[in-house]
C-alpha cells in the first residue's frame, strides 16, 4: 500500500469514528419516533443548510467531476438542473409539506390511500435507496482501489459498513451532524483542489486544453438529449425528493426550513463551479482514464504529496457520507417505519424505529450486494433507481395532493403498473445504463404508465361518482393548449425527436398534460350524503 493510501484510509477512519461516537451521543435525543425520523422537528435553518448541502451539493459535486472529465464544461447544466429543483422544492413545497407533517412520500400516499399502498410504495421506495448510495459511493471507492488495490467491490463494501454502524444509533440527529462537519470538510476539499490547479496544469494548461479539445469547452458538449433528461430528472423529483423531505421538514418552522433551502442554493455554487475545475484538471493532466473519477486521484498523486491528497479524499469520503447516509437512513425509514406500520398498524413509536434500524441492516446488506454485482457502473444503479422509484410513486403523490376523486385501487395498480412497465422496458433495453430500447428512457415509459393506469382506473373503477367541470380557468385552457400542441408535435416531428433523443420526453409531457387536464376538469359529484358529512363536520 502507497503512502497515499495509508493516509487517506487513516483520515477517513478517524473522520468515520469521530462520527460514530457523536452518533452514540446523539442517540440519547433519538429514543422516540418523532426524535429519531424528523429530530423532533427542531432544525434552525443553518442545519437544513447543511443537511441539504450535504445530500445534494456533495452528489452533484462527484457527478460533475465525471462528466466534466468526460464532457467538459457542459456539465454544468447538471448543476443548473439540481439547483432549479431545490428552489422548488423551497418555493412550492415546503410550507405545505411541514404543515401536513410528513415524514416520508410513502407515508404520504398511505395516510392517503391505505395500508397496502403505504406497503408497496414504502418497500419500492425503500430498496431504490441502496442504488443510489451504491452509486455516489463508487467515487470514495474508485479513489481507494488506486491508491490501495483493493477492488471496488470490497471498497463500496467497507463504504456500507461504516454507514450502518453510524446510522443505527442517532437517526436524523446523526444525519444533521454529518451534513454539518462535511461541509467543513468540503472547505478544506476545495481549498487543496484550487491549490492543486494552480500547481498543474493551471491557467495555461486549460487554455491548451480548449486548443487540442475545444469540444470540452462546448456548452451542450453532453449532448442535447442528455442535458433534457437532467433538466426533466430533477424537476420531476421535485415532488418525489423524499431523503430532502425528511431533512427540510425536520426544521422548527416552514419558513425556517425554506430559509435553509434558499442558503444551499448558495452554497451549491462552489460544488458546481470547481467541480467542473478539477474534472477539467484531470483531463488535462491524465487525458487517458476511462473513468473521471478514477482520474482525479491520479492526478493528485501527480501534484501533491500524500498528506493532502488524503484530505482531498476526505471530502470525497464526505460526499459519499452527505448523499449515502440521507438515502439509506430515508430508505430504512420507508421500510421500518411506513411498511412496518402497514403490517404492523399497532406498533409503537419504539417498535417503529427498532424495525428501522433492522431495515438499516437489510439495506446495508443489499448496498454490499449491488456493490458486488455492478461496481464499475454506477450510471447503471442510477438509472434503475429512478425507473423503481418514480415510474412507481410520481402519479400516487400527485394524486394524494391534488386529486381527491382517486380510488385506492387505482393507485395501487399505478404503483404496480408504472413500475413493471418500467422494469420491463430497462430489459428491453439490456440493462445497458444509455443505450435504450427505441432510444427511449424507461423512466418515461414507466411514469407515463403510472399516470395512464391512474386515470383509466380512476374514471372506469368510479363511474357515476364524478362529473365533467365546465372549468374556463386560465390554468384550464393553457393545459388544453399544451396536450392539444404536444399531440401535434409529436406526430408530426416523431421522427425528429427520436433522432434527438427526446420523443420519450416528449411523450410523457404529453401524458402528463393528461393527467393535468383530468385533475382539473374531472371532479367528484356533489351527493346529498356527501353534503350532509360535510355540514356534520
């Protein structure tokens, strides 16, 4: 083992145990349901700052790393994308979320739907979570196995580990002191790249760079298909982020929590702009790595000595930590508290977080697994955890906010059929992270199915108990526009869009518009029982 690699795995244990002794102080706050999912709901702003920094700044930070090694400066829209969605979350969410005091989207959906749909929802949601720790943990792991020789698999593995012996014990205090000490971690991060850059290759060396490789200084140098689904990923997450739920809706107050959104935006800035920087460095410096993540480190080992290359590694350590402990804890909380509670409808608040914690187990279990099965590609993982999860749950929670004519059996065949269709379409496609069956994302396939089944089941299974509205609403005669000018758009240029990329976009914006329109103009009936409930109330 290198000189590097001893650093970086001394600094990441000692970091990891100072952690895990906080944690254990920490679950001495964590003895009951409410203190251990949502820490009691007494977050100031500054630690949702911290905690949604953590979970999104840091994800976002190693994404870009890759793709700007890969692409260049267009990963930058990346950044844009994840950035639009938390203001949105900030802007439209979050008052009203805090106020109907939600923990989870599957909880959500079951205090809506029932205990079968708080099940399905809560185990789909549940096992999506690993996929993306697995995937955000690769980057700690790819750096491990240069500097150690220890094989990725072993490295996400150890990953794992650590997260379940720090998670079990505090919850989401735990959670918010991670998010706060990595966020000075991340300072000392950027501030050793930026030195980094300066030494190798710096000014001029980007500037050879631009001359030998202009296209990595191209805007849409990803590809305009690729820049589509980031942008339209993240703003269909924005009702779906549930990990950045439970962490904003810990805090003390709405406005509290929208205060901390509002400062990570910030405080995004640095992840997105020297991200770009140092991906940008490595290609400069090691132009012939397969992979950027891979890269980064030996482009350090080639500028700094081993010391500060361990406390770069840090903060990758960090990143993996601020996005992987949210996930598996949130997951944990789906499966112990919301599928454990559909099972169990009389368990206590103790009897809930026990189930948790042993949900930490299983998902633990099932990161070292996924770890094991695909570590060199963590695009795939990325890709099978959004078709799970929002091919699944996207149609349900929309309807849970907006849509009270919804039967329970319709959602729960939206649940079933959004995700099978998903699923099936990710096999059609070989399993293979880009390349798609007819060029088509499953997650498209899979949301535009959830909706449709919605709609059909919800008009077919509850005839007679709604009525056409005569709505002349602006809202109204926009959505008719758009589904009327996406229809026309998507017969006429369908093969346009396909050689784009995008025809599975557009067709589930079209889908979309759908399901719009028969939230708006599909109502309940107004019955004389009806009436007379309301007036008892």
């Amino acid at each position: 083992m290198s000189s590097y690699g001893i650093w970086m795995i001394s600094l990441a244990l000692l970091y990891t145990l100072a952690l895990i002794i906080v944690g254990n102080i920490a679950k001495r706050k964590a003895n009951r349901g409410e203190q251990y999912f949502v820490g009691g709901r007494t977050f100031r702003w500054w630690t949702v700052a911290f905690c949604i920094t953590g979970l999104f700044s840091g994800s976002t930070y190693i994404s870009i790393v890759e793709l700007s090694y890969l692409t260049g400066i267009s990963a930058i829209w990346y950044g844009v994308a994840e950035t639009l969605q938390v203001l949105l979350i900030a802007l439209l969410l979050i008052k009203s979320f805090r106020e109907k005091l939600v923990v989870t989207i599957s909880g959500l959906i079951g205090d809506q739907f029932g205990r079968r749909a708080k099940a399905l929802s809560g185990a789909i949601t549940a096992f999506a979570f690993p996929m993306w720790s697995v995937a955000t943990a690769i980057a700690f792991a790819s750096a491990f196995h240069v500097f150690t020789g220890v094989s990725l698999s072993l490295s996400v593995a150890f990953t794992a580990i650590l997260l379940f012996v720090y998670l079990q014990s505090g919850g989401m205090w735990a959670v918010a002191f991670t998010q706060t000490m990595n966020t000075i971690i991340f300072a000392i991060m950027f501030i050793i790249g930026t030195v980094a850059f300066f030494i190798n290759p710096g000014i001029s060396g980007l500037q050879q760079l631009a001359a030998d490789q202009p296209s990595m200084f191209d805007w849409g140098g990803a590809g305009l298909q690729v820049i589509l689904v980031w942008f339209a990923t993240f703003l269909v997450n924005v009702i779906l982020a549930q990990a950045a739920f439970q962490m904003a809706l810990s805090c003390k107050t709405p406005e509290e929590g929208r205060k901390g959104l509002i400062v990570a935006e910030v405080m995004s800035v640095p992840f997105i702009l020297l991200g770009i920087l140092f991906g940008l460095s490595a290609a400069a410096v090691v132009p012939d790595a397969s992979l950027g993540l891979v890269a980064l480190p030996q482009y350090l080992m080639e500028v700094l000595p081993a010391p500060f290359v361990g406390l770069f590694f840090l903060g990758i350590w960090a990143c993996a930590l601020g996005w992987g402990a949210p996930c598996q804890f949130s997951g944990a909380t789906s499966l112990g508290k919301d599928v454990g509670s559909a099972i169990f409808p009389g368990a206590s608040p103790e009897q809930l977080v026990k189930y948790t914690k042993w949900s930490l187990l299983l998902l633990t279990g099932l990161m070292i697994i996924f770890g094991f099965l695909r570590t060199e590609q963590s695009a795939w993982w990325n890709v099978l955890a959004w078709t799970m999860r929002n091919s699944a749950t996207f149609a349900p929670v929309v309807a849970a906010l907006f849509w009270p004519l919804v039967t329970k059996r319709a959602v729960l065949g939206s649940l079933f059929g959004g995700f099978a269709a998903g699923l099936t379409w990710y096999h059609l496609s070989n399993w293979h992270p880009a390349d798609f069956f007819l060029n088509i994302h499953p997650v498209w396939v899979g949301m535009s199915v959830n909706i449709l089944v919605m709609v059909l089941f919800t008009v077919a299974f509850n005839y007679g108990n709604w009525k056409i509205t005569n709505d002349r609403s602006v809202k109204g005669a926009v959505v008719l526009a758009a589904t009327a000018v996406l229809v026309v758009v998507n017969a006429m240029f369908y093969e346009s869009l396909h050689a784009a990329g995008v025809v599975g976009l557009t067709l589930f914006l079209n889908v979309l518009a759908v399901f719009i329109g028969s939230i708006i103009y599909i109502k309940p009936k107004v019955t004389e029982a009806s009436v007379q409930k309301k007036v008892i109330s």
